[in-house]
C-alpha cells in the first residue's frame, strides 16, 4: 500500500475513534480542558481501528445495500444518542461545535459501519460449520428432533410452571377477565358501551373469550386458580410445540446440526421464551403464529404447495389477523409480494380470499354482536404527544382560543403534568369520550397550524416516543412475573404458591440475562431491528430477493410499534424476537456460496 493511502486510512481511523469514544459533550470539554484520559482511550481505539483499516479497507467489496445501511445507522447512532440524552435534537444542532463533531463523528461511523456490515456479510456467505461427531445425544435428535425439542422445553420450562403455579396473569389480560366477567373496568370507561356486553375490542376479542371462558371454568368449580392454570398450560404446550415444529422443519430444511441446537439452547436459557409461555398476554398466542407463519411464507416461496399447506397458510394467516389488532397489517403487507411469487399462484390468491373473508366475517360478528369498539383515542398517540410536548416547551405561543379547542378533546389542564416524553397513555387516557366529530376537526386544524410554526418540537416529540426500537443503547428488558392484585379486587382468589425461593431465583436469572455482554443483545430491541436491517442487506447482496418476503411481517410489528403508544415496549417486539432465530437460520442456508450438506446416515 502506497505511503499516501496509509496516512489517508491514519486520518480516517483518528476520526473514527472519535466518533466512538467521544459523546458531543465530552469532545467539547476533552478539547478545552485537554483530558489525557480521553486522548489516550482516543488514542487505543485508533491504533485498533488503523489496523483493521490497513488489513481490509481496500480489500473489502463495498456493496450499495450496505452503504445505504451505513448512513442509516450512522443517522440513528448520531440522532439516538442526542435524543437519549437530551430528548431533543441539540447535541446534534443546536451549535457549531455540535454540527463539526457530528459530521466528524458521521464520517467516522459510516467508514466503519460500512466495513464491519461486508466483512460480516462475506464471513456468513462463507461460513462452513462442521458437523458433530456422532454420539447417542446426535442420534437421538436425529432420530426424532420433534420428540428430542419437545422432551427438552418440557423438562425446563415445567420448572417455571411449578414455580408460578398457576401462571402469570398482568394487567391487560386481568382487565380481559373483568370484561368476560361483565365486571367495569379500566377499558370499559375508555369506550361506549354499544350493548349488552362489556367486551370490548381493545384487546382481540378471540382472545378475550379464550381465557375469560377458563376463568369462569374456574369461578364455577370454585377454583379460579385451576382456571387460570388450565389456559396456561394450554399456551405453554402450544409454545413447546411451535418452537419444537421450528426445530424439526429446521432440521427438514438441512440447517446444520450445531445451528439447530444452539437455537434449541436459545429455546431453552433466553428466559423471554419460558417466562412469555407463562404470561397470560395475547401476544404470546400472537408470536407463536408469528413463528409459523413465517415458516409457511418460507414454504410458500420455495416449494410447490399441497392443499394441506394452503388450509395451515389459511389458518395461521386468520390466526394472525385475530389474535392481535394490527394483525391484518401484517397480512396486508405480504399480500403486494405474495403476487409477485411465481409459484403457488393459485393457492396464494385463495389465500388472500380466505383470510380477508375470515376477517371481514369475525368483524361482521362483532358488529352485530354489538361489542364495543375501541377509542379513537388508541389512534392518536402520535398528535396527542405532539400538541403536549408543545404545551410544555412553548405555551406561550398557543392562544386561549386553541387551548379551549384543545381542552375539548383531551383534560389541558393535566398536561403539564401528565406528560410523558416515552408513553403516550398519561394523556391519551384523559380523551373525551363525549368529543364530538367537529370537535376532533378543530383540533387538528390546531394540530397543524402549530406544526407549522414548530415543527422540530412535533418530531422531537415523536422520536421520543419511538427511537429505542432504532436505537441499540435504549434498553427497557422487562418480562411479567409479578401477580396483580386486579382480579383480587373483585373478591376472586388468584394466587401464588408458597414457592417463593424457587421464583426468586428465576427471576433473578431473568433479571440478570439482560446484563450478560453479547448475550444481551438477544433482548436489545434496537439491535433485533437492527439485525433486521441487516437482513435486508445481506440478501439483496445475494441476489435471493424473494426472501424479502420473509422480513415483512417483522417489518409490519416495527411500523405498529413506531405508531403505538409506548417506546422500547418489549412486549410489542416479541413476535419477530421469537422468529429471528429460525428466520437467520433459512436466510442463512439459503445464501451461502456453497450448498451445505449434512450427512444423515
């Protein structure tokens, strides 16, 4: 390499090191004040850098899909660590001190982002993974890897089932119960009630009767925890069986050996699978139709479909759009590349006939039914966020005649308040019922008259109440385990059993995993999009587009999440933390330079 490239990739490593070592802050300070500490680790980080730079810079494919990824995940580390820290966009604009170091640190992020995402790319497309040696363990699991997962999750996750007998029933599911139970609630205040029923259609209905029906099993044999324990047990069987499906189809698929049952590990020690298999949410069923349906979207792509494979494709599909409301846009957002697909034609457009007609009938059924819609209120997190941020930094600007046109569709008064910058539910919940459709209109000529005069107070607003599902630093790993006291409060007697250690020490393991370097990442939400985004990448570099098929329903959950009312809400990204595994393990196969085979003797 000539003198001249080398001092060119000297320069870019210094610059790249301070883009990772120095927050704007620090880099300002570092240079007034001359800290030794951080010209030292500045110093560490580019001689690490430089040689990474001199043994692959020039000798590394740069590949389009992957400088697009750079500059967007320059952008989101650039923009996240502001909004992170400041909740607002000033440590990237606000002086020019602040805009040199971030375009500084923008070079110096791309350079290496861009590198790092084709060596990456170039050691999975190569990648050989040699077989075990054969043993009575391999045997075993070659001989039935169905038998061999479900044997396995059974044996571990019964442990959980023990320790929290009867199993874990939160906040929403607990208020489900209550509306099945034709007992008011926090939803049912939310909305008007249209009949005689108080269920409403905040939560999938579907999914409201399903545990409502074994609770009241319970109330009637006067035992309401045998209830709770008969739709737990039902759940986690439906969850051993769908991850030990994965396992065999994987296996089917000529996955290696050793990927299989690393995955199986991760079935297994990742607690958010034995912890969720207990949890009475719906988006446990959600996930684990999730799983199959991207299996089936796999099958779709690949092989020539039998009628069985159109009634399961049929099923799951319905089972997706009813067990969660924004279901249907994950469907709806396959259907454009279903039609691009150019086997199973046939079979695809009956699919897409089925399952809109199963959706239409079930909502039909709920119209007539008279159960109560859901609030308006549930779609307006994004401008009710916006016009509260705008009351607290900049009142001053809003005229008395618009904080009355305001105060008539959510309580102005407790904004100030209530307000809060990563959950929109404070003031979304203080919407009146009674707003009428003239009123809402008014707000949002409001809404917008201020968007035009601030707009980067609205987008701030909005990004911060989204960006830790980008953004890898924003962590929030949570699982339920606590027993709510909702059901109790109605004189029902839904309890734990005296286990108490035995749960204190899951929990533990279940808090602690989100502190394990590397095996953190597994619960990191912005890096499970991140991982995503990758994807995408690495299949347009491999030519294998139809595969694109395969990151779209993921894609549908990070767009709902983007609009809900929450940030960095982990239950919300469990279906594509459930698929990604087996998901990387298809893509994977289905884009090495070599075809893999495995020896089955």
């Amino acid at each position: 390499m000539k003198s001249k490239n080398k001092v060119i990739l000297f320069i870019l490593s210094i610059i790249t090191s301070v883009g990772i070592i120095f927050n704007p802050i620090d880099t300002i300070e570092a240079i007034k004040f001359n800290y030794s500490s951080q010209v030292l680790s500045t110093s560490m980080i580019a001689i690490l850098v430089y040689l990474l730079y001199l043994k692959k810079y020039n000798n590394t494919k740069r590949r389009k899909s992957f400088k697009i990824l750079s500059i967007v995940f320059s952008l989101i580390l650039i923009f996240g660590y502001s909004i992170h820290t400041t909740s607002s966009f000033k440590l990237v604009f606000d002086n020019i001190e602040y805009i040199a170091l971030s375009i500084i640190k923008f070079i110096g992020y791309y350079n290496l982002i861009n590198l790092l995402l084709n060596i990456v790319y170039e050691y999975l497309i190569s990648l050989e993974i040699k077989e075990f040696k054969e043993n009575k363990l391999i045997k075993k699991f070659k001989d039935n890897p169905f038998k061999f997962s479900i044997i396995t999750l059974t044996c571990f996750y019964i442990i959980y089932l023990i320790a929290y007998y009867p199993g874990v029933v939160g906040y929403d599911p607990s208020y489900q119960i209550r509306e099945f139970m034709g007992i008011p609630n926090f939803y049912t205040e939310g909305v008007h009630i249209s009949g005689n029923t108080l269920i409403t259609a905040f939560n999938p209905v579907l999914h409201t009767i399903f545990i409502g029906s074994f609770f009241k099993f319970g109330v009637i044999i006067n035992n309401v925890n045998f209830g709770i324990f008969l739709y737990t047990l039902i759940q986690m069987s439906f969850m051993i069986f769908t991850l030990s499906y994965s396992i065999k189809f994987m296996y089917e698929e000529k996955v290696p050996i050793k990927i299989i049952l690393f995955i199986l590990g991760i079935y297994v020690f990742v607690p958010i699978f034995p912890f969720y298999s207990l949890s009475a949410f719906k988006d446990t069923y959600f996930a684990l139709f999730f799983v199959l349906y991207i299996i089936y979207l796999y099958k779709l792509i690949k092989y020539n479909y039998t009628k069985v494979d159109l009634f399961k494709l049929i099923f799951i599909s319905s089972m997706l759009c009813l067990f969660r409301n924004n279901g249907i846009l994950t469907f709806l957002l396959s259907v454009p590349f279903f039609l691009i697909i150019k086997k199973n034609r046939k079979y695809i457009m009956i699919t897409i006939f089925s399952v809109l007609a199963v959706f239409f009938t079930y909502n039909g059924i709920l119209t007539i039914t008279k159960v109560s819609p859901t609030s308006k209120r549930e779609v307006l997190s994004i401008p009710f966020q916006q016009i509260s941020a705008l009351v607290v930094n900049k009142e001053d600007i809003i005229t008395d005649e618009d904080k009355e046109i305001i105060n008539k569709i959510i309580d102005y008064s407790v904004i100030k308040e209530k307000y809060n910058k990563e959950l929109s539910d404070p003031i979304k919940n203080t919407y009146r019922l009674d707003a009428t459709n003239k009123e809402l209109i008014d707000f949002f000529r409001v809404w917008l008259k201020y968007f035009a005069k601030e707009p980067r107070i609205y987008l701030e607003a909005s990004i911060n109440n989204i960006y830790g599902y980008y953004y890898p630093d924003k962590q929030n790993w949570y699982f339920y385990h606590m027993k709510y006291n909702v059901l109790n409060e109605n004189g029902f007697d839904y309890h734990y059993n005296n286990l108490s250690v035995l749960r204190d020490i899951l929990y533990g393991y279940g808090e602690g995993f989100s502190y394990v370097p590397v095996l953190n990442l597994m619960v990191n939400v912005g890096f499970i999009t991140w991982i995503y985004l990758y994807l995408i990448g690495h299949i347009i570099s491999s030519n294998k587009k139809r595969f694109l098929l395969l990151l779209l329903p993921a894609f549908s959950i990070i767009l709902a999440s983007t609009l809900g009312p929450v940030n960095t809400y982990y239950r919300y990204v469990i279906p594509y933390s459930f698929s990604l595994p087996v998901l990387l393990a298809l893509i994977y196969i289905n884009t090495k330079k070599s075809i893999f085979i495995r020896n089955d003797k």
